[in-house]
C-alpha cells in the first residue's frame, strides 16, 4: 500500500491556474496532478496530464498561455 497517492484537478483560464471549480467556458485547458510515494523514506512523483481543452483555443494559444501561467508546483 502506497504512503501517499492523491489526484487534484487544476484549470488554466484567462487570468491563470485555479484548483476551483471553474465554468466551462471559462477554461481554456483542464489538468490532473498526480502525486504518489511508495513510502515515507522514499522520492515523490508528480506527473501532469492534460484531460481537456478547449476547441475555441488554438494549440499555440493554449501554448504561449502556458507560458505565461506556468504548471502549478
């Protein structure tokens, strides 16, 4: 049995990242954070996972909004 496995749900809008429930149409990308350690002595791991994007967005939109609002550490 892992010591830590946890999953969070974060938004990128126009004005940055919220871990809130954010409307549809105010996001431009949906991501999941997931954080996992074997156990209390060993490294954590995160991964991202893009689950969602908005059509209305292009991918180089989406892209230089990333830049600008960098993944949530």
């Amino acid at each position: 049995m892992s010591y830590k496995n946890q999953e969070s749900a974060f938004h990128l809008t126009q004005a940055g990242w919220s871990a809130q429930n954010v409307p549809l149409n105010s996001r431009v990308e949906s991501w999941r954070l997931c954080v996992y350690q074997e156990s209390s002595w060993s490294r954590e791991q995160r991964s991202w996972s893009r689950v969602w994007h908005s059509a209305a967005w292009s991918e180089s939109e989406r892209q230089k909004l990333r830049q600008r609002f960098p993944l949530p550490r």
